[in-house]
C-alpha cells in the first residue's frame, strides 16, 4: 500500500514556507523575519505577513522654493500682515487722533451754543457745512493720500532694500523673485502693493481672495499680490 508522502512540519507561529522555499529560524518572531535575496531560492515570494524593510519616520521634506529656500507657511504670513497692520494703524493714529480730536471740540461747542433766553442757537447749515462738514472731508482726503504715501515708502521703497518689513523680520520671512537669477526691485514690490493693499482695499472681498489663496496654491503657496508680481515668501534663519 503506497504511504502518502510526508511534508516538514510548518515553523510555530507563522504559515508553512511556499514550495521549495525556506522556514524561518526557529524561535524568531516571523513578522520581523526576512530572507535575504541573495540566498532565496528561483521562484521565491515574500510571505504575506512580510510588510517590507522598515521606512523611515519623521515629517516630510518642506516645500522649497525654485532656490531651494523653505516656502513661508500661511501662520506665519499672516503673523508677519498682522504685525505690520499694526504698526500702520499706531502711525495713523498718532498722526491724525490730534486733528480729530480738536474737530470734535469744535463741533460739541457750536452745536451747545445757548441764548440769552436759555434756548439752544440753531446753527446756520451754510456755516455748519463749511465749518465742520468741508474740513471733516478735506481730512480724510489727506488721510488717505498720506496714508498711501506712507504704505508706499513702508511696503516698496523699504522692502526692496532687503525683502522685508517689520513683520516679515520678526517672523524671519524674506520677499524673494520666483526667478532665482533676479533680484528684488522697485517693480516687482510696487507690484506686490498695487493688489495687497490699493485693490485689496477698492475691490469687495479681494483681501480675503488675495490671502487665502496661499492655501491651494502649488506648488509655490503665493498669493495672488506674489503671482501679480513674480514673487515667493521664504523662511530664513534671520
């Protein structure tokens, strides 16, 4: 009677070896076992538990820009806005608070003029308009060309000379050109600020468009004042 053929006995914890192919080490825990390749046998496969040699962990690489620069992210950016709109907002402040406080003096005085029967003296409207309403136009007119005077020098003029401000210094962020053969010019920073700030300020929404657009921008993260102008926010050491 023929004896049925007889096979070796499977290595404990882990599935029989294919055909032809090896068991792991006794007492080795399979899930760490490998077969060196350059002594597997024609024809062997993996076992299916087998995951691979083991990957690096750690976080992934930064993006970087065409220079090989870390790209700023939007945290930081939007630190570095906040920081500068505040110093703005203190300037402007202390320029015209003294300006608006004597119009409010002026205005509180003739509205709470009394007569001699005790009744209060109804200003005159041609008077009123060209004693208080004229110079409270005339204000912000100069308001706002002073403050674009003054945005002009901070955010072109000061930031051509080394690609930062104040905030982008604090927050170690540097302007830089997309193009890593140019350098940052006059042109490429008033062009930053003409859809940053003049259109951002003209145009209904614009400003949020304009910083959020970081957000899905690939593979440089600009925002929409960066591609206007040829240009990419980098992290730098100071």
């Amino acid at each position: 009677m023929t004896q049925p053929p007889t096979y070796p006995t499977p290595p404990a914890g882990g599935p029989p070896p294919a055909a032809g192919g090896v068991a792991p080490p006794p007492g080795q825990n399979p899930q760490g076992y490998a077969v060196p390749p350059q002594y597997a046998p024609p024809g062997y496969a993996p076992p299916h538990w087998y995951a691979g040699p083991p990957r690096p962990v750690g976080p992934p690489p930064p993006t970087l820009s065409p220079a090989g620069q870390p790209l700023a992210s939007f945290g930081d950016r939007l630190l570095a806005w906040l920081i500068d709109t505040a110093l703005a907002t203190v300037v402007a402040l202390v320029l015209f608070m003294p300006i608006f406080v004597v119009l409010w003096w002026r205005m509180f005085t003739e509205m709470t003029q009394i007569n001699p029967d005790g009744t209060l003296v109804e200003p005159d409207p041609g008077t009123f308009f060209v004693s208080f309403f004229l110079p409270i136009l005339l204000l912000q007119f100069g308001l706002f060309v002073v403050l674009l005077g003054l945005y002009w020098l901070y955010h072109v003029e000061y930031l051509k000379r080394g690609g930062q401000t104040l905030g982008k210094k604090i927050m170690k962020l540097r302007v830089v050109p997309l193009d890593p053969t140019r350098t940052l010019d006059r042109r490429m920073a008033g062009r930053r600020w003409l859809v940053q700030h003049l259109a951002s300020s003209l145009v209904p929404g614009m400003s949020y468009a304009d910083g959020f657009w970081q957000l899905w921008d690939k593979p440089w993260q600009q925002c929409l004042h960066d591609k206007f102008a040829g240009t990419v926010v980098v992290k730098v050491a100071s």
